[in-house]
C-alpha cells in the first residue's frame, strides 16, 4: 500500500496559458498523473520577415479559434425530463409563519432540470433535443418558445390538450443566498404510450447522448432501453431518490449527483466511500461525479486496469490527501487528481479499480452572488458538452464549475448561463 509521504512528494502544478486576456486555468496532478501534453511551435531558420509574418498569421488565426469553444464532431445530445416556467421572487429575507412581505425583484422564466440543462448544452454549442409534456395553455406555449429561442429541439415534446402545465414558485433569499422552490407538477403526467415508436427512434437518430433527469421515468426508461441496445451512452442526474431511478441508474454510464444523494443511496459512512459502493452496484457506470456547491465536487473514475501490481489505498484517507494539496488561495477553478491508477478501498464496502479527482468551485464574490438556482443543471450542462466533445476530468471538472459559476451571476436558471462565443470558456478548453 502507498504510504502518505511518498506520495505528497511528487504532485506537479502546470497551468494553461491563453493567447486571450481571460484568467489562467491551474490543473494539478496528484501524485504522479499523467500530465498534459503542451504543444510547443518548432520553426526553421529562415528570414526576420518571413518569421514575423508567419507569426503574425498563427497569432490571428489562434486567436480566432480560441474566440469560441469548439464545437464537436456529434453534438446531437437527447434529454427526456422536466421543463417548466419558473417565477422568481427575490425577497430581502425568508418571511416567518403568517408574514406579509413584498419581493425587491420577480422574473418569470422558463425552469425544470431537463430544460435548464438543455439550454445550457445548446448555448455552449451542442444540438439537444427534449422529449416532455406540457398542457395547451399559456405557460406550456411560453415553455416552448423559450426553449426553441435558445436552439433546443421541441419536436418531441407532448402537448396536451386539458390539464395544466409544470411551474415553480422559487423564493430567492437575499440575506442567506438561498432559493426555495415550490413545484405544480404537470397534469396529467406523460405516459410512454404517448411516444410514438417513430417518433422515439428519431429522436435516437445520430445521438451523442442521452440524458435522464429522473423525471418522467416510464418514458426514460422505454428510451434508455432502446438507447442501450443502440450503444447510445447515458448520462443520469441523481439529485434524489425518485421512484423508478434505480432502474434508470442501471442503464447509466455517467452519473451526476447531488451532495446528499450518494450516501442515501448507498447507505455508506462518507461520500467517497459511496462512490466507491455506486461503482460496485453499477458495473456499467464510467464515472460518478456529486456536486458539493461552494465545495466544488468530486469524480471517481472507474478504470478497466486489473493489474495485480496497483497500488492500494483507503479513499477517505487519498480524499484528504487531495485536499491538502488545494491552493486555497486559488479563485479560479483547478481540478486535483489521484495517480492514474489505484485500487481504492472503502472499508466494509468494496474496492475499485479507479482515478479520484477533486473539482474545486470558482469564487464568486458576495456582491456577484446572485441566484443559485439551476447550478447544478448547468454544471451537467458543461458536463454533457465535456463528454461530446472527448474532454478528461481535469478539463472537464473546472469547466463545469466555472459555466455553473457563471449561472449563479443572474436572477433564475439560464439567465446568466454562457454562450459558447464567451471567449474565457474557450481559454478553459484549448
């Protein structure tokens, strides 16, 4: 077993330059990761003009590629789950029993984790579709061209002649930087039969990924079944213990969770020992990453490396090991990882082959600190362009904290959510 002290002895710290004036991205390795391979320009003697000119030409031509986040080869993602509307309240503080108050603020706005996490995928770049329901009334007509404005895909989507459409009451509280939601599910619910075979298979055609927000789990889980036998990979959002998700986790290959969902889930002592239990109950999941808001969030990587020579260690002890090696001093998002391989043991649990790997949240000044609601669908959102577009954890993990960051700047879900023209998301990714 790897002792302590070796181990802190050969972390490495490289960061990533930008042509651009955005912030400098930090990814540490820890201990002894593979590190990222920087590409260095190599020219040959030739004349002062000739080399300026070519210099001038590769800085124009960087500069444009690194304006905006590139897009990748399939960005077609399809998602089936909750789209609403969202009516935002910011009051100064959370009202007592029988108070009267007025709010400082109201913006209404189109809400629902599927929907906010859509949006936030097509802004950076992807092609979503959306398969749910919404009544003929107002507020499904107005949940529609929201989401169409923004480039998602409504072709799928079940409109229902009678009943009413999903909405949330969300109370903003000012003083604690908290929200409150209050959700009117939609009536009636989707059934799977109201998806047509025709229409589930275009829905599939040419997809990336397919991502389940554990809502509307009947129809989910008739698509995952077909996503699967397509080798369609899934992305599963595990924010609580919902009826059906259990059968949706095990089709998943990533998953997402809340900070209290993996030890609920598993029952086990810490949270990386309950990703260590979620791997061993779900042999086809990738990784599973629990986001832990200001805390920033945590990923273990499952590895198919069974070689006997591995080394072992207790991932609660290798979690505080990370931990001590964090600049805190750091604003910008950085990602801290375990050797690339090791046998992580969870006591009375289980071991697993994997990689560990510490995301740390931006620093967003209380001033800036708007509105939390719809971070972690935005944090999926990054994550979901991340998978399309073949990024590693240490890319990965920072990016998404700092597109979920950039939601929290403005009042609801998606207003502050960024569009893959922001040149600072391009200089996390090149």
């Amino acid at each position: 077993m790897m002792s302590p002290s070796s181990m802190l002895s050969s972390h490495l710290h490289l960061p990533l330059h930008s042509s651009s004036s955005c912030s400098r991205l930090t990814t540490t390795f820890f201990p002894c990761f593979s590190p990222i391979r920087l590409a260095t320009n190599k020219t040959n003697v030739m004349s002062l003009s000739l080399l300026s000119s070519i210099r001038a030409s590769s800085s124009s031509s960087a500069h444009e590629i690194s304006s905006c986040l590139p897009l990748p080869e399939n960005r077609v993602v399809l998602g089936c789950g909750a789209a609403c509307i969202d009516y935002l309240a910011t009051v100064d503080s959370y009202p007592n029993p029988d108070d009267k108050i007025r709010s400082t603020s109201l913006k209404i706005q189109g809400g629902g984790n599927a929907g906010n996490a859509l949006t936030c995928a097509a802004r950076l770049g992807l092609n979503p579709r959306l398969i749910s329901k919404v009544a003929d009334d107002a507020q499904g007509k107005g949940i529609l061209e929201e989401l169409e404005a923004d480039g998602v895909d409504t072709s799928f989507f079940v409109v229902s002649k009678e009943g009413n459409s999903p909405f949330t009451y969300v109370i903003v509280d000012k003083e604690t930087k908290t929200r409150t939601c209050i959700h009117t599910p939609l009536d009636p619910p989707m059934m799977p039969n109201e998806l047509p075979q025709s229409s589930l298979l275009s829905a599939l055609e040419s997809a990336r990924l397919v991502y389940f927000d554990g809502r509307l789990y009947e129809t989910a889980l008739v698509i995952g079944k077909e996503a699967t036998r397509r080798n369609i990979p899934i992305l599963v959002d595990a924010e609580k213990k919902r009826e059906g998700l259990d059968d949706l986790l095990n089709l998943a290959n990533y998953v997402v969770c809340s900070a209290r969902f993996p030890q609920e889930w598993t029952e086990a002592p810490s949270i990386p020992s309950a990703l260590v239990s979620m791997l061993l109950r779900l042999p086809n999941v990738k990784f599973v990453i629990v986001t832990l808001g200001e805390d920033g969030c945590m990923m273990l990587e499952r590895s198919i490396n069974t070689s006997p020579q591995l080394e072992e260690m207790d991932v609660d002890s290798l979690l505080n090991l990370l931990k001590q090696s964090i600049d805190g001093n750091t604003v910008i998002p950085t990602c801290v990882s375990s050797k690339s391989v090791m046998r992580l043991n969870a006591n009375k649990i289980g071991v697993v082959n994997g990689i560990l790997h510490i995301g740390t949240a931006k620093n967003i000044p209380p001033s800036e600190l708007i509105d939390t609601t719809g971070a972690g669908d935005a944090f999926i959102g990054a994550v979901l362009y991340s998978i399309c577009a073949d990024k590693p954890p240490e890319k990965m993990l920072p990016f998404a904290a700092s597109v979920a960051a950039a939601a929290c700047k403005a009042l609801g879900a998606r207003s502050g959510l960024p569009k893959y023209t922001d040149p600072y998301l391009s200089s996390l990714l090149h």
